[in-house]
C-alpha cells in the first residue's frame, strides 16, 4: 500500500470538522497573569499568585503546550469518536498531513511532502485505468516510481490542497466501515478515488478487498498459482493477515484503510447506483 495514499486516507476520509478554540490565548493569560502578580505584590507584599489564579495560569499554559489534536493555531477539531480524531491529529502531528477545514468546495489539508500526483505519467496511468492501486504499491515499493522524491525535510513550505467530496458513505453499525469518493485537486490531476476505512471483519471481504477471494482459494486448494502477480497479491495478503492476527493476539483494536483508483466512467457508474440507492433511503 502507498504510503501517500495511507495518509491521505487518514487525513481525508472523515467527518472531523475544525472549529475556532474558544479558550483564550496564552499571551494573554500570562499578561494578565504578570498584571495581577504585580498588582499582589503591591498590595500584600506577596511575591507569587493566589492558588486558583496561578492553577488557572498554569493550566493554560499545559492546555496550549500540549495542544495534541494537530489542528491550525487557534482552532480545534471536533470528531464524531476519539478514534477518528485520533487518526485525523496522527497525521498531522507526525506526518504533515494536516486538516484545514472544510466546505462545499471539498476538504482543505495543508501539506508538508512531495505527491506522486504531480507526475503526469501517473496521473495518466490511474485515469487510463492502467495504474491502479495495487500496482502503484508495487512500483513504490520496488522504487520503480517516485525513487528520486524529495523528502518532507526538504520541502519549503506546506502544500494547501482542496480535496472535493463527492460523496460519502458514513460509517454505520452495519458495514462497519466508511467510504468517500473523492477527486484530487486540479494541480494533482483531477483523479477520482474512492477512499475507504473500517474494521477488518468488515474490510477482509470478496468484494470489498480485491483479492481476497484469490486468497481464499489458494488457502483451500493445492493448486500454486503460475501468475506472477498473483503470488506477490497472494504474498501481500497473507503479510496483512498476519499482522491483523499479531495485533489481535496483543488485545490492540485493528482499523483497515483502502483505496481505490476510478476511471471517469467507473465514477459515473459508482454515482449513478449511490444517487439510486440514496434516493430509496429517503422513500
């Protein structure tokens, strides 16, 4: 799996939304803080603040210092579950994928490293439909592909992308999963995708997970497979599986991100069935 693509997913399919933070800037709790240190001193001759007001001060000063949910200065995220908001402050605290807001033009990120977009090969290759997920894995992975990027170090300055949504399929106790088709800013190619999440009971599926249902099969036949591709899909899914199994042994809660590239037509197609489907639900 990408790595670009793993964290746009983080960053992207979500319904986090940023609002202004309503607590008060630091500064000015240490200028009144110092205000009414001053003004004690002169008064009592104490040479340090009452308890509730040097607890508050302190408090505020812990509350900007560890300010952890990875939002702009002077905003805040609010997620529909810790989960979610944890996953959306992971990537930008530590990968540079940061969520600016959003609206009806799409989602806003800003971010910090060099895209595959940006290459006009690929954007043609995922539009043609010849490029697709497994295969841009593949090529990544072997440096095939974006082998002489720059790193997030040397990039100048965050990069502002505007991500239009084109639709969403909200996470629910049944599909145990969540889903939004996308497409990619004008100056990344304009590409639909279709960004997914969601428990692996709910993600490990024929249909869902492409593969799996090759996976199956070769599990419960003798038969080795002759296709090179299909040994390394078969490779990959196992590596996957394996490591759903550590964490579970571990007791650790596992999440499932997957992407899909879409061709203009699949989208229409993709639209068509979720308008139908939309419109049934409203009857």
């Amino acid at each position: 799996f990408n790595a670009e693509m793993f964290l746009r997913v983080m960053s992207i399919c979500h319904t986090v939304v940023v609002e202004k933070d309503q607590v008060p800037d630091e500064s000015d709790s240490t200028d009144a803080s110092k205000e009414i240190l001053k003004t004690e001193s002169n008064v009592s001759g104490l040479s340090m603040l009452t308890p509730m007001k040097r607890a508050k001060a302190k408090a505020t000063k812990a509350r900007k210092k560890e300010k952890k949910d990875g939002s702009p200065e002077g905003f805040v995220y609010q997620a529909e579950s810790p989960d979610e908001g944890a996953l959306v402050a992971a990537a930008s605290n530590e990968f540079g994928f940061q969520l600016l807001g959003r609206d009806s033009s799409g989602v806003h990120i800003s971010c910090s490293c060099p895209s595959l977009l940006e290459d006009e090969n690929i954007v043609e290759g995922m539009k043609d439909g010849t490029l697709t997920a497994k295969v841009l894995a593949g090529k990544t992975a072997s440096n095939e592909i974006g082998e002489n990027d720059i790193t997030v170090d040397e990039c100048c300055s965050p990069r502002k992308e505007t991500w239009t949504i084109l639709a969403v399929n909200k996470f629910d106790s049944d599909r145990k999963r969540m889903s939004v088709l996308v497409r990619s800013p004008p100056e990344l190619g304009s590409v639909p995708m279709l960004f997914c999440k969601g428990a692996d009971s709910a993600m490990m599926l024929d249909g869902v997970c492409e593969g799996v249902g090759l996976l199956e099969d070769l599990a419960t036949s003798d038969v080795e497979s002759d296709s090179e591709v299909q040994n390394a899909e078969f490779a990959s899914l196992l590596g996957i599986q394996a490591h759903l199994g550590e964490f579970a042994t571990e007791g650790l809660r596992t999440l499932v991100l997957g992407v899909k590239i879409m061709t203009e037509e699949k989208t229409e197609e993709w639209l068509s069935k979720y308008k139908k489907a939309a419109t049934s639900i409203e009857k």
